[in-house]
C-alpha cells in the first residue's frame, strides 16, 4: 500500500457537564458525544526519503512539529521503528477553536492511517492509547458514533446510535482558548448541570423532543461572558425556527437542530449575513458502520 485516504469527521457535545476538577488541574467531565458529516480530509503517503513532509490548504496552520498530525505521524514512525518518509496532505474544513474536535480528529484518523498505511496490526485499544498521548478528545475521535464519554474524556462508553438530525453549524469570527473556559471556570458555582442520563434515554427512545429538552452544556456560561457573541449566535439561531441549539465543546462554534435540511438551509441563509458570523455549515450527524 502507498497511501491512504480518511475523513476527519468533527463532533459535537449533545450534553457536556463538569463534575469535578483534579489536583493536576484537569476536570472530570461527563458528556454525550456525537460524530458529524463535516469532515476534513487527511491523505498519507509512503515518500523514499526518511523525512516527514506536511502540507495544508490554510497557509497559517503549521507544517512541522507544532502541528497535532506531524506529532502523531513522528511518533509513530519513532515507537514502531518506521524507516519509509510520510507525505502528509491535510484538507482543512472544520473550522479551528471551534469546539468541533478539529484537531483531535485529524490526529485521531493520522493514527488510524498510519496504522493501515504500514500495516502495524495495531488494535483499537492500542491505538487509543497512543492518541490519548497526544489529546483528550482523541480517543474518542477514533471510535466514533453517539458515546458518553467520563474522566478526562477518555472514558468511552457506547449508546444506541442517535436517529438522523438535521444540523446547522455556525463559527463566529471569534475563536475561543479552551484553556481560556477551563481557567475561568468554577465547579463549585455550577448550578445548572445538564441531565446526562435524560439525553441518554432520548437518544435510545428515538424520542426527539427529549433530546432537544436536554441539550446542556455547562462551560457555555463562562464563554458567554468572555465572547457574547457566541450567546448572541445561539439566539438567533433559535430565532430562526430551530428545535434546539447548544454551544459544542468550549465554543465557539453553536450547533442548531432543524426539522429538515430545508429549514436548516433557510436559517443559513440568514445567519451568514451576521458581521459576527465567519463560517455556516449543514450537515447532519454521522452514525459509524
């Protein structure tokens, strides 16, 4: 085999609550995860010199070591004594700082092409562990699917896929530090926890008013205050006839849920005339064969 092609499909959070927070300042979460169509495109190929070579369609992302993908690929190559160069070609469409798992998913779908790409025999436990090295939400990235992910996100346990929903994406022009939201939040002023267990039941009953009731997401309080735009965003997206919508992850995308991709469509076309507004996607959620 001489190169591979993946999609790195983003996520959102249906549910994120933060139950606690640990001596070495990493919190203890509880979340339901969900995969997504909208995906970048990772391609890795097999070049004759030694050398890692990296490029991107975004002239500002970096090509070398700073980068998730060049990481994972370097380490690979180190820990299973690699001696074939990689070509590494990577199609960004996931917005960056969004709270969608850009970055987790490309590494995640680089740990899963490597492992194909050099035949490594490598299991879906090993292959966790090695992402886990490198990022939280990795892990789960690989996986894939409607999961409630526990510990610092690593902790994954699989539900019923979720029934199809129809998905308005929209990024701001403002990014958001994830650091940023962690730092400034406080777990014992936490008043408003999101029912974990009700979002759980709604997904395995198929049962679509149950799941837009319990849409929460804890860390939206604190990224409200710091970028109102983003709470600004989540208004009007309800405004313009969405059943639900939620910030994902630490912001600052926000994901509305339609009836149909016809409605979706239509708020779309509404919200990208916002100044604040840089990027608007339809999709729908991605349920792993």
């Amino acid at each position: 085999m001489k190169e591979v092609k993946r999609k790195a499909r983003a996520k959102i959070n249906l549910a994120l609550d933060v139950i606690g927070k640990r001596e070495n300042g990493y919190h203890d979460v509880r979340m339901v995860m969900q995969t997504i169509e909208l995906h970048d495109k990772v391609r890795l190929k097999k070049i004759k010199s030694d050398k890692i070579l990296m490029k991107t369609n975004l002239p500002y992302l970096p090509r070398d070591n700073r980068n998730l993908v060049y990481q994972v690929v370097e380490y690979m190559k180190t820990t299973y004594g690699i001696k074939s160069g990689v070509y590494i070609d990577l199609y960004k469409v996931i917005p960056v700082g969004a709270g969608l798992a850009g970055g987790s998913t490309d590494a995640a779908q680089s740990v899963l092409g490597m492992n194909e790409l050099f035949e490594l025999g490598l299991n879906i436990e090993t292959m966790e562990e090695i992402g886990a090295k490198f990022g939280a939400d990795i892990p789960y990235c690989i996986r894939g699917g409607t999961m409630i992910a526990e510990g610092i996100g690593e902790i994954l346990t699989p539900i019923k896929p979720i029934m199809k929903l129809h998905l308005l994406i929209v990024k701001p022009k403002q990014s958001v530090s994830t650091a940023y939201v962690y730092g400034n939040l406080d777990v014992m002023t936490i008043s408003n926890h999101p029912n974990i267990d009700a979002m759980v039941r709604g997904i395995e009953e198929d049962h679509m008013g149950q799941i837009v009731q319990n849409l929460g997401n804890v860390l939206e309080e604190v990224t409200f205050r710091g970028y109102p735009e983003v709470k600004m965003i989540k208004e009007a997206i309800f405004n313009n006839a969405a059943l639900g919508a939620l910030m994902s992850g630490s912001g600052s995308a926000v994901f509305g849920i339609f009836e149909d991709q016809g409605m979706a469509h239509q708020a779309a076309k509404k919200l990208k005339r916002l100044e604040e507004v840089k990027q608007v996607f339809v999709t729908t959620t991605y349920n792993v064969q």
